[in-house]
C-alpha cells in the first residue's frame, strides 16, 4: 500500500533570493528547483557512480530537466536512469528513478517519487499515490526516504528486469 501522506496543506515553501527578498513566478521556479537539485541530486549522482562502478551492462545517467514549457504549469524533473544493455527484446530496457515536480512557478507545486521501467512505464516502487502538494513534509519524507527509493532502483538492476508488482516506499 503507497504510503499517503496527511491532507494537511502548508504553504508553498518561501524561496528567497541571495538578498533574502521573497521570489514569486518564474525566478521562484528557478530557485525552487536550484534547491531541489542542491537537495537531492548528491545522493543520486553518488548512486549513479556506485551502480556504474559495480554493474556490468548497465549505463547510469543523472538528468535534471524542465518539462511542460509550452504550458502554464512548468514542471522539473531530476532522474536517475539505468539502461540494461542485455534487456530481453520483450522487456523495457531502462528502469529510471523519478523525482518529478509540477507547477514550480505556480502558487501550488507537486511532487511524485517513485521507480518506473521504460515509457509509459511499469511502477516499480512508488513514495506518493500520486502527485501531492509540495509541502515541507512531503520534501522531508521525499529526503527521508529517497534511500530506499535508491535500494529499489538496485532491486530493479540486479533483476534485470520489472517485478510484475509495485513496491510503496
């Protein structure tokens, strides 16, 4: 069962800029995700060089990209994907570990964690049921427990291949 968090909303996180002004609209969306990524992407590079270091036949890459530009609701997402070089031709080939934020320049950002095969993808594991209000608990559970996040994409490599269920974090 996905671990849910409580309905409780806070406010949107305050991003301030180095001259500790509050920042709105897309410069708060830019420095929104410049923490993100300051907070997260440590732990996910450290596992990239630790899966291309021990595995053989697997490419890991970290990526942190925008998505939805031609829309209202910017998002970003900061990835760790594996590609299998041995992947059975009946089976997806990569197995990627997604932090994916919606709406960072808008009033009510989201985030979703989770461990998904190929496109449009088999969850593996899975931190929220789905998009949840990006909160300060919901950024602490995300750090909390991207640990284990990690160890599933792990169980992913090792097997070679999607579980056939979805694992809640």
């Amino acid at each position: 069962m996905p671990m849910v968090l409580a309905p409780r909303r806070i406010p949107r996180p305050q991003i301030r800029s180095q001259a500790g002004q509050t920042v709105e609209g897309a410069a708060g969306g830019i420095e929104l995700v410049r923490e993100l990524e300051r907070q997260f992407l440590p732990s996910i590079r450290a596992a990239e060089a630790e899966i291309n270091a021990s595995v053989p036949g697997v490419q890991a890459g970290v990526w942190s990209q925008p998505h939805g530009q031609a829309t209202d609701s910017l998002g970003h997402v900061i990835a760790l994907s594996c590609c299998l070089a041995d992947a059975p031709p009946d089976q997806p080939d990569e197995v990627t570990l997604e932090l994916c934020f919606g709406g960072v320049t808008g009033p009510t950002p989201t985030v979703e964690a989770d461990v998904v095969w190929g496109h449009p993808g088999q969850v593996e594991a899975d931190l929220f049921p789905g998009p949840v209000p990006l909160t300060e608990d919901a950024l602490r559970l995300a750090e909390r427990e991207l640990p284990r996040l990690i160890q599933a994409l792990w169980s992913a490599v090792r097997r070679g291949g999607p579980s056939g269920q979805t694992d809640a974090v």
